[in-house]
C-alpha cells in the first residue's frame, strides 16, 4: 500500500518538473497584444472596456449598447521584420515586409425615433480581429567542407 502511494505521488511530482520547460514556449503563444483598431491601441486596449468601439466586441460585447450610428471600420497595417541568422560565420540576413488587416467588421444599429426612454436603439455587430502575428522568415545558409549529414550515418 505504501509502495503504490508513493509510485502516484512520485509520477505527479515528475509532471510537475517537465511542465516547466514549456513555460516559454506558452508564454510566447499565449501572450496578445492590443492591435485591433488603431483607437483602440493607440489606448493600450482600454476601449475594449469603455465600448462604442469596435475592438470592443472582442472584449466586452456589452459596448455595443453605445452605439448609436451603424459603423463599418477596417485598420490596415504595415509590417517590417528583419532577421539575421548564422552559420559557420556567414551571415544571411531576410526581410520581410508585409500588408496586413488587423481589423475590420460592421455594426448594424436600429434607432427607435419616437422613444426617449427604455428601449432606444439595438445594435448588431460582427468583427474580425487579429491578435498576434507569426509570419517570419528565418535564411539560413553556409558551406560545410568538413563533414555532410551523411557524416552522422556512417558514411563517409
């Protein structure tokens, strides 16, 4: 009884310990960034809890009440990474410029004129958000006259 307790704390204990080498690797793809509409991240995100923007769907629906005109927004951006990267002391560099749509969706908004009170207005909205970018390209290249992949099997 006493072997079997401590087999199954033993193996919780060894799953712990593995977790944490994945902690960095969750960390870069859990991790978003306010990029929504330009409002929006120009704020830090802010309007998210604030509303009448759209950026807010994503984060609290309940903006949507604010609303009082129908609304279309698309936030284009603009993309510039460069990557260096070397191998056996030859550099290759690799840039890569890139349009992207952050943002861009509707809200539909019906007024209900003759009320002043209750029941004012309804909106309806559908939005497309983009919260983190993993488009890169890495160049890697250099010439080996030591040893080849065929090295490693045996092969000479």
């Amino acid at each position: 009884m006493k072997k079997s307790i401590l087999f199954v704390i033993s193996l919780f204990a060894a799953s712990n310990l593995i977790a944490q080498v994945y902690f960095t690797e969750a960390m870069k793809y859990s991790q978003t960034f306010p990029t929504g509409t330009a409002r929006s991240a120009s704020m830090g995100g802010a309007f998210g809890a604030l509303g009448g923007d759209m950026y807010s769907i994503h984060v609290n629906p309940a903006g949507l009440g604010v609303y009082r005109k129908s609304e279309i927004v698309f936030t284009p951006s603009y993309n510039m990474k460069n990557t260096t990267a070397s191998y056996l002391n030859e550099k290759k560099d690799e840039f890569n410029n890139k349009f992207n749509l952050n943002n861009f969706g509707y809200v539909a908004t019906i007024n209900y004129p003759k009320r002043n009170s209750g029941f004012v207005s309804a909106s309806f909205g559908i939005s497309y958000t983009q919260l983190k970018n993993f488009s890169n390209n890495i160049l890697i290249g250099g010439i080996n006259s030591n040893s080849s992949l065929a090295h490693g099997w045996g092969y000479d």
